[in-house]
C-alpha cells in the first residue's frame, strides 16, 4: 500500500505524562503506516520548556502562525508543587495560553457523540461547541485586600494629556477587598468573528449570553460589538442557515440545559472556563472533548481538551496497564490532519482522517471503550479495554476501511 502524501508541514507539539505516552501510540499505530506524515516537531515536556527557558513555547506558536495548523498534546502547567517535583527554574506559565496569547486566538470545545454513552442530560442529542474568549476580566484583573478605612478610586489617564475620569469604587469604613478587570474592543472583536466563522462553517446556531441587565457597560459592550459583527455577515451566503440569539447568560444557561444541543456558544472568559466544564461533564467524558484554536487570521491548533491525565501516568510508571481514553488525543491529530488535507487540497488525507474518527466511534459503539466510558456506557461494557487494547481495536477497524 502507498502512503498517503502531505504537501505542507503540520506543527507538531509534544507534550507531558501520560498523553505523550497515547501522544507516540497514535503517531505509530494509527498514522505513520498510512501516512508520510510531514511535520516540524515542537517538544513542550516540562523538561524542554525548562531548558530552553519556555522559548520553545514561543517557537511552537509562530511555527503555526508560519504554517497554519498544529496539533497540541496536553502538557503540564506547573505549579509550586511541580516546580518542587521536577526541579525546575520557575513556575512557567501555561503553554496554552502563551499559543493562545500569541495567535489571539478563540477556544471551541465540542464533545464526541457516541451512541452508547447518552448524555447526562436526556434532551442533548447534537454536540454544544463552546466558545470561551480567552482574554482579559477576570483572568487579568488586578486585586487588593483592604484593611483599613478608605476611599479606592478608579483613575483612567489619557495618554493626550486630556483631563483624567476618576469613579469612586468603593469607601471603605471597614476591611474588605476589591478587583479591577478589563478587556479589549480587538480581542472581543476577534473573538465575535471567530464565532461567526465557526457557526458559518459549521452552519449551527450562535448564542450570546452576558448580564447587561447589570453590567449596562461592560458586559453591554459584549452584546454591542456581537451585534455589529453579525450585521457585516449577513451578506454572508450561509448566513440564513445561522439564528444569533442574544440572550442574558442566565437565561443561556437554562436553556442549554433544555436544547437539544447542536449549536455555538460565545461565552466571556469565565462563564466559558465554567460552562465548558459543565458541557463536557454532560457529555459524559473529557476523554471525549475536543479543543480547537481559531485565530482572526485562519491559524488552527487542534488538541484534546482533558490534561495529561497524571493520575494514569503514575499508575504507568510502576508498570501497570493503564485505560486512559486516547479519542480526543485521535481527534485532535485527525482535526490537524483533515485540515491540512482541507487546505491543500489532497482529499485522500482529509478521508484518512475522517476513516480514523469512524473507527474511533464504531469502536467505542461496538462495546470496546476505555475504563471513563465503560462506566458510563448504555447498556454496560462489563470490561474496559486498556489504552493498547483499545488502539489496537481501532487499528483493526481503521484496516478494514483502508486496507
Ligand atoms: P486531567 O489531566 O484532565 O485529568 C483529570 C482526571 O480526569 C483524570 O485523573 C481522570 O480521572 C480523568 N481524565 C481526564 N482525561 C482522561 C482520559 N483521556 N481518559 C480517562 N480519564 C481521563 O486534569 P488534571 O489532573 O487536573 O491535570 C493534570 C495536568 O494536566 C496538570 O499539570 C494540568 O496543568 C495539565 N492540564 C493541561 C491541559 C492542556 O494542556 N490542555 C488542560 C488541563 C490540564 P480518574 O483519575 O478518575 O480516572
Ligand atoms: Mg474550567
């Protein structure tokens, strides 16, 4: 059999634990016999980052700026504990929020849909892509613990030498604390088209939800620039298969949890570290949760939404055989895959990709899944496969397709 060609590069990033570990199995089992795989290859280990001072990080993310797609393992974000653990010079900041950073890009998170594992909630029954605008509130605010008595002011200098804006925060007749946030007209902007691209491509439904019943100014900024993004597309030839739904993020809230799913939520930096949690939570398993980075520009990095799975790779180190769920780690490189193929017009590389996803889920759907879904599978599996034993069955699929 001949192996299928690329044309451009794939940035390839490596990563820590136990996803570096299902990281090579995907690589030797699934791709390398059918494809010669193309790929300029970033190595983000803990160990690299260190050495190299995380200049590496910062590699990785223009080598996807130059080339246009990645695929990402999970990689650790170290804290004091794992500073201490492996030795290292500080506390590096998370990977994927460098990449991100660097790209300006937006997060969309969607589950895997196999038949055999139903959804916590009865009525989903299509995925829920989520959106979190990953810049500025809370993530950058600055804080301050107030223990006595004062007046905190807001102070907003125009670099002009126009006169300053001061408002009152807050008059403290006893302790207390207080937080600064704010964000960007470019990055919410960015933000708004990256949504619109994705539920134009993907021709879903696009909901807002933000608190400008309360927050009149800055949440109502949100709403603002969503609504003049959504005009200029609506010359867009797909823009009559995309209803926008502006909605308060309560009302958002509960009436995901009704939907039947199938649409795209633009969530603000916290609601969408939350709601992500709780949609992949609903959909049974992170093992089945995909994470795409779309930058305003068309970079994309594709990668599994879950960790490097530590408490697996431990029990891996003293030996013994693990079931870690590799599908959102098969995903992210078929995601990779199928857009490069997409890009560069060689459809045998798109259909690879998509013959991996089908023998992914007729897998999982034919009763062999790892130990996350075996619990939670309708009706049982009685035994979960280990990580080998599930690749190997994928494997077997996979040839039936293409051999
Ligand atoms: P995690 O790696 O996602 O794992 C948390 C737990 O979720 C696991 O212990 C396991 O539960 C379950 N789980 C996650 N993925 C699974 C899979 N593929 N198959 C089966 N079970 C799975 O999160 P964490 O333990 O909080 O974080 C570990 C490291 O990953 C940290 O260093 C963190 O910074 C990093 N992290 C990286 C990324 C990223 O690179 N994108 C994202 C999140 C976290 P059981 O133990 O109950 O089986
Ligand atoms: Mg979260």
């Amino acid at each position: 059999m001949s192996k299928i060609q690329m044309k451009t590069t794939l940035v390839e990033i490596d990563g820590d634990e136990m996803t570096r570990v299902i990281w090579a199995m995907v690589k030797q089992r699934l791709l390398e016999p059918y494809i010669d795989l193309k790929l300029e290859r970033y190595d983000l280990s803990i160990q690299e980052r260190d050495r190299t001072d995380d200049q590496v990080t910062l590699d990785a993310a223009k080598a996807i700026e130059r080339y246009g797609v990645g695929v990402k393992c999970a990689t650790i974000t170290p804290d004091a504990a794992a500073v201490e653990r492996f030795g290292l010079n500080r506390a590096y900041p998370s990977p994927n929020g460098t990449i991100r950073a660097y790209l300006d890009g937006t997060i969309f998170r969607k589950s895997i849909m196999v038949k055999n594992v139903p959804p916590m909630m009865r009525t989903w029954k299509k995925p829920i892509t989520i959106a979190r605008h990953a810049y500025g509130d809370l993530f950058e605010n600055v804080e301050l613990v107030i223990d006595e008595p004062g007046r905190v002011e807001m102070t907003y200098t125009p670099a002009s030498g126009a006169e300053p804006t001061t408002l009152l925060l807050h008059d403290f007749t006893s302790p207390g604390i207080v937080q600064g946030v704010h964000n960007l007209e470019s990055s919410i902007r960015s933000f708004a088209r990256a949504c619109i691209t994705v539920a134009l491509e993907e021709q879903i439904d696009l909901w807002l939800g933000v608190k400008d019943t309360i927050s009149k100014t800055y949440h109502g900024y949100f709403r603002e620039i969503f609504r003049q993004e959504i005009a200029a597309a609506a010359e867009h030839p797909g823009a009559s298969g995309v209803h926008y739904l502006s909605l308060l993020i309560d009302d958002a809230i509960a009436r995901s949890v009704r939907s039947e799913g199938g649409f795209l939520w633009a969530c603000q930096n916290y609601e969408g570290d939350l709601m992500s949690d709780m949609v992949a939570s609903g959909f049974g398993s992170l093992g089945l949760m995909t994470s795409t980075l779309v930058s305003p520009t068309g970079k994309w990095e594709f990668e599994a939404a879950h960790g490097t799975v530590t408490r697996h790779y431990l029990r891996h180190l003293e030996g013994e055989q693990t079931s870690t769920n590799p599908t959102a780690t098969i995903f992210a490189w078929t995601g990779g895959l199928a857009k490069r193929g997409e890009l560069d017009g060689i459809p045998e590389l798109t259909a690879h990709a998509k013959a991996i996803e089908a023998a992914v889920i007729e897998t999982i759907e034919g009763g062999v899944a790892t130990g996350d879904l075996a619990a939670i599978s309708d009706p049982p599996i009685e035994t979960p496969a280990s990580t080998e034993e599930f690749l190997a069955a994928v494997d077997l699929r996979l040839r039936d397709k293409v051999g």
